[in-house]
C-alpha cells in the first residue's frame, strides 16, 4: 500500500479538517483497494455459500430445451465452518482473575474489583456470541473485527462488523496504524445512499462523509458530540482475527489471511451439481416413455388414454410398454461419496455419521484432523481474543479516571505519559481457556480430577471441571466451605470432652458471626 500519513493522534484533532482535505486521495484508494480485495479474493461468494448458496448452481441451464434442471443448493460450507466453530466456541470461555499477591501494583481489593468489572462484560450473552461470530465470520471471510466503545450512556460495549466495513492498515512491519469502517446509509432526503467512514487511530476516531464525487470530509451531523473525539482507549480499540498465514507471498504480504472454503470449495460446487442431475435422473425416471408396436394413433388420442389409465390395443399384433432407462447409478454414487469424502477431508471436518456408537478414545481420534486446523486457529484468535481484552481494560479504566477528574488526561494515563492517583487495572490478570466442545466421558474426569489432588495445583484441577466457568472464585468458596466444616468439627469435638461449644471459639469469630447475621461487615 501507499505511504501511510501520520495519525491524527501524532498531529492532534485541531488539524482533523486539513487532514482530511490533504489526504483525501489516499482514503480513497484504501476504500479502492479494499472493494478490490472483496471482489479478487471472492469473498461475497464464500460468505453466500455459508448461508446455502451457491450461483454456479442456481446458474445452472438445461441441457436441452424440455430437459429437466433441478438446482439444489446442498451446500456443505455451513457444515465446514461451523464444525470447527462449534468445537472452539460451543463451550463457554473460562475467565479467571488472578494476580500475584505480592505485587505491589495488585492490592486484592483492585484485583477483586476488576474481577466483577470485567467479568460482568465477559459473562454476558454478548461476549460469547461475539467472539463466536468472530471466529465464524473470519474463517469465511479471511478475517474479521470486533470494534469496542463508551456509548452515550457510559456504557462500555462490543460489536463484529462484516469485514466489507473493516479496513484494516498495516506498516510494512505489520504493525496496525488505523483502521476504517466504512459502511453506506441511505440519506434523509431519499436522494440516494451516502458513504460515511469511522477513522480510529490510537487516541481518536474521526467521522467523515463522501455524498459526491469529491471525496471525504469531515461528517457535520458528528461536530455537536466532537469530531474528532476520544475513543477512551490508550490504543486502537479494535481487534482482528487474521484466519491464518497464505504461503503465496503476493497474499502474504496483504496480511488478510484464508478462508476456510477456498480449498474445498470446487468440490462443494462439484457435489452439489452432481446431486441436483441425480434428481434430474430421477424425475425422468418417474416419467418414462411409452412405446406403441404395430399401433397407429394420434396425439390426442394417447392423451385420452393417459387421463383414463387405459392403453387400447386394436390389434393382436399391436403392444405397448414402458421404456425405462437404467437404474444402475454405482459409478455415480461412488463419485457423491468420494466427493463428499474428500471435501470432509480435505477441510478437516468430521462426518458425525461415523460417531454413532463410537467410544471416547476413537472420537478422539475421529477428531483429530478437526483439532490440528482448530490448534492453528487458536495461535490468532488468543491473540484476537487477548485484544479485545486490551481494549475493555483500558475502557474500564477510562471510565474510573473520568469518575475521579472529569478534566483528567486519559489517554495520557493509559499509555504512560501522565499520571494518576487512580490505581488501574492491568489487562494480564485475567486468563482465559478455549474449552474443546467434544464428547466427554466425565466420570472418567472427574476420576483423573479426584487422583491427581494434592499433586497438581487445585487451580489447574477446577479447569478440567466442565461445570466450573470461573476455577478462582470455586476455589475461594471451597476454602471458605473447608473452613467451616474445621469449625464445626472442633466445636462438635470440645462439646463432646463436655467443654461445651465456648471453648471451640472467640470472640472475634462470635463478634464475626454476629455481625454477620446482622447484615454487617462479615456479609459476603
């Protein structure tokens, strides 16, 4: 790509409108190159295979003018996609908040209190499905992005956007500079759809608007709110999946990853067309031809004949009979299955069929091609995935510095170049596991759980425990939990020596549960 100019971030948002006006020619041939991008790389063709079409097929003609031509969309993309989808995403993230205690920057009061922030963010429908889309919408389409904000209430919230909208801009390091959304509404006055572009650099995002051939201004409908205005993240606030690494270095260098159908798609095309002349076969065999011997008739009269279901013969000479063709389609079906087979293949994608009745070690191995293309993806969504947490970090931070100075210089405090006597968070005390969505023998869990106490740390134990979504906070329960079975057992011991339940505690632990019945500080 062309030069990239300086961010407004490095220029400051009075020179915004002169920005705009300097480089106009460069946005456009980023839009440009981007639509280009779409077309070459077919990706409106991989995203309606996806959602069960495919054109070659509904372009299909017959092959002569009364022939049959059924067009059966049987797509095998969405099975492709959402295999590997499903086997990363079909079990809810685990989150867990922990940080060394002996940090001097990780008092518990701020750990615990980032805990709840961040965890009510995580634990909402919406996270899940975001980042499931994400991964959905990447894999078809090459990559994807998730954009993060404050709304005009102050709350922080997360979206994917089509990657037709999402223009990323790379330096020849790879490093990410800017991003455009670019996405079209339709104008108030009905004259037509006009273009408008988000612009996000590390500290702004810019509004800007193209409603003619002249290019980009700034968008006045945004001045009232600011425009530019601070986007409240000490970085880019949007993270991308990259569906892996092309070889081809003419791809390569572009940054924008694979699709997943791109290698099988011929042969998704290939089953589909073969599928659709096998129903063709089909119907005309249903609709077979009837040969007259020694029979002279018309038209009209073998139309009679059909409507009364009666064939008369006025000769003995004369005969008729039905011409079918022949029903021996071996070599036919040997090649849907071979097709099929090697689509399944060649993508990676178990065929649930063979599952029926299999134990658990021979899913496993059923689904080991599945977990090589799901290990290779799991390199770039954690990264994706450990993004999306940067930027709800800093965003949860903004929020705090704006609640103590209204005036306060954020992104200054977040990137280190102001200070603060608001304590922040720090995005590395949370950690997450993609949990693997395959059938589980969970007696035989819990067996390796219960075996390897007191051997493994409990933390890495409550992970293997497919009903704990956050490992930090069971365990705390359980310490409490142990405690007071301890409690009670030592009270049921002196009262048994006849000491009576006194001499089993203090009277901090009365004072404590006093207090606790009263809804005072001992209250969890």
């Amino acid at each position: 790509m062309n030069k990239i100019p300086p961010t407004l971030a490095e220029l400051g948002a009075a020179n915004a409108a002169s920005w705009v006006a300097e480089h106009n020619d460069w946005l456009g041939k980023v839009v440009e190159q981007h639509n280009l991008f779409i077309k070459e790389y077919e990706v409106d063709k991989y995203q309606a295979a996806y959602d069960g079409f495919l054109q070659s097929i509904d372009e299909r003609d017959k092959s002569r003018g009364d022939d049959i031509n059924h067009k059966l969309q049987t797509s095998l993309a969405p099975i492709i996609i959402d295999s590997v989808v499903d086997y990363m995403m079909g079990k809810p993230i685990t989150w867990t908040v922990e940080a060394d205690p002996k940090a001097e920057d990780a008092p518990k009061e701020l750990v615990e209190a980032f805990r709840n922030d961040i965890l009510q963010l995580l634990r909402s429908g919406d996270a899940q499905r975001v980042l499931a889309e994400q991964l959905r919408q990447g894999s078809i389409a090459y990559y994807s992005g998730v954009i993060c904000w404050i709304d005009e209430a102050g709350d922080i919230d997360f979206e994917e956007f089509p990657v037709q909208e999402m223009v990323p801009v790379y330096d020849t390091r790879g490093k990410l500079r800017m991003v455009l959304r670019i996405f079209t509404v339709e104008a108030d006055d009905g004259s037509g759809a006009i273009t408008k572009v988000e612009m996000y650099d590390s500290k702004y995002v810019t509004y800007l608007v193209s409603q003619t051939a002249g290019g980009f201004e700034l968008d006045a409908e945004e001045q009232e709110t600011g425009n530019p205005v601070e986007h409240y993240a000490g970085r880019i606030p949007v993270s991308f999946f990259t569906n892996g690494t092309p070889a081809k270095y003419a791809d390569r260098k572009k940054r924008l990853g694979t699709s997943d159908l791109a290698t099988v798609f011929s042969l998704i095309e290939e089953l589909a067309g073969t599928v659709s002349d096998k129903a063709n076969t089909v119907d005309r065999l249903l609709d077979q031809f009837l040969v007259f011997t020694n029979v002279t008739t018309t038209e009209d009269e073998v139309v009679k004949m059909r409507k009364a279901r009666a064939i008369v013969l006025k000769s003995k000479e004369s005969s008729a009979q039905f011409l079918a063709p022949s029903q021996e389609d071996t070599a036919v079906e040997n090649h849907m299955d071979r097709i099929e087979e090697l689509t399944h293949q060649i993508s990676g994608t178990p065929k649930i069929n063979d599952l029926s009745g299999a134990t658990a070690t021979e899913i496993k191995m059923k689904y080991a091609p599945l977990d090589i293309k799901a290990g290779k993806k799991d390199l770039y969504f954690s990264q994706a995935i450990r993004s999306f947490i940067l930027n709800l970090t800093d965003l949860l931070n903004a929020k705090r510095i704006k609640e103590k100075s209204e005036s306060a210089d954020v992104y200054g405090i977040l990137t280190g170049e102001a200070t603060s006597s608001v304590p922040l968070y720090r995005a590395e005390w949370l950690q997450f596991t993609i949990q693997r969505n395959l059938p589980q023998n969970f007696a035989e869990i819990a067996q390796i759980v219960a075996q390897l106490v007191g051997i493994v740390p409990d933390s890495y134990l409550y992970e293997l425990l497919w009903f704990i979504d956050d490992p930090v906070a069971a365990l705390a329960e359980m310490k409490k939990q142990k405690d007071a079975d301890s409690k009670r057992q030592a009270n049921a011991s002196m009262s048994a020596m006849g000491y009576g339940e006194e001499f089993g505690s203090t009277g901090a632990d009365d004072q404590d549960d006093e207090e606790e019945a009263a809804g005072g500080p001992g209250t969890e």
